[in-house]
C-alpha cells in the first residue's frame, strides 16, 4: 500500500469506529502529515465537539507499529474517552458533570462489550 491508500484505510476505520462507539456527533477533520513521533495522533474539543486526527505521512520502521487498522481504533477510543479527559484535567469540576461523562462511557462500552455465554 501507498501512503495515500494507508491514510484512506486509516480515515474509514477510524469513522467506522466513531459509528460503532456512538460519537456520530463530533465533525471530524482528517490530517495526514509528518508526525516526528508517533503515527497518528487526536486533538478533541468536546464542548465544540469537534476534532483533528492526524495520520503521519512518515511509515514506521517497526512493522509492528503500523497496524492501520489498530492506529484508528486506538485514535477513535481517545474520541470516546475525550469529554472525560477534558472534565477530568480541569481544575474545578462538578461532581455531577464527571459522573455523566462516566456514565456515558459506561452506556456505549456496555453495547461495545460482548457478553459472555
């Protein structure tokens, strides 16, 4: 695969997971350019849901650290765990706005997690 092929599997799976995970309400704009180290990266603004994700135009060396697939799962979980994170590195936070935001990670995983039989 190219680089241009590997950026356009990389935005599919990463939309596919942000269907998958319920986060249909964030307007996602995609970047491919040199990330110096790592392969992909995710800025968030849950209060604009909005985001930047950012896919390198440089290919690792590691073979191993270039799972396309694996990059946009872990880029689309930073995605669900976003408003969480935001809520949780400010300095004053209600109580209850932590609990929601908990609260709504624990409602998508519960459809994310198969149940065991």
């Amino acid at each position: 695969m190219d680089k241009k092929e590997d950026f356009e599997l990389f935005k599919k799976e990463f939309s596919r997971y942000q269907k998958e995970f319920g986060l249909e309400g964030y307007k996602v704009l995609f970047l491919h350019k040199p990330l110096k180290d790592e392969n992909a990266h995710i800025y968030i603004d849950p209060q604009n849901m909005t985001s930047k994700v950012c896919f390198t135009t440089l290919k690792s060396k590691d073979p191993q650290d270039w799972n396309i697939k694996r990059l946009a799962k872990h880029e689309a979980i930073h995605l669900l765990l976003g408003r969480l994170s935001d809520y949780g590195l400010r300095r004053f936070v209600p109580q209850e706005l932590l609990l929601e935001a908990e609260e709504e990670v624990v409602r998508k995983l519960l459809n994310l997690i198969k149940e065991k039989r």
